[in-house]
C-alpha cells in the first residue's frame, strides 16, 4: 500500500469496507507482511484479492 492511499483506506474501513467476518483461528506473524489476529476477532475486509485460494484483505 502506498502512503498517500492510506487515508482513502482508512475512510473505506471507518465505512465498513465491503464487509465484516468473524476469524475461526488465530494466525500468527510468519513473515513480515502477515496480519495478525486472534481467533473471534472481527475484521473488517477491504478487498478481495483475486487467486486460486479465497483471500481478502
């Protein structure tokens, strides 16, 4: 993510960004870009990353 994008970001997530869930485990920091949370956290999703697996940020 670009800096100058991080406000838009954070306006869209403030808004509810296209969605929330609910984490089903805990993932913990493998690599340095990871997200980190904690099982029944609730995130809120941004968008979705298009792949072979079902990923969103």
């Amino acid at each position: 993510m670009d800096v100058a994008e991080l406000p838009c970001w954070t306006r869209f997530a403030a808004k509810g960004g296209i969605g929330k869930c609910t984490a089903t485990h805990a993932c913990v920091f493998e690599r340095n870009q990871d997200l980190v949370f904690m099982k029944d956290d609730v995130i809120t999703v941004l968008m979705r990353v298009p792949s072979v697996y079902l990923i969103y940020l």
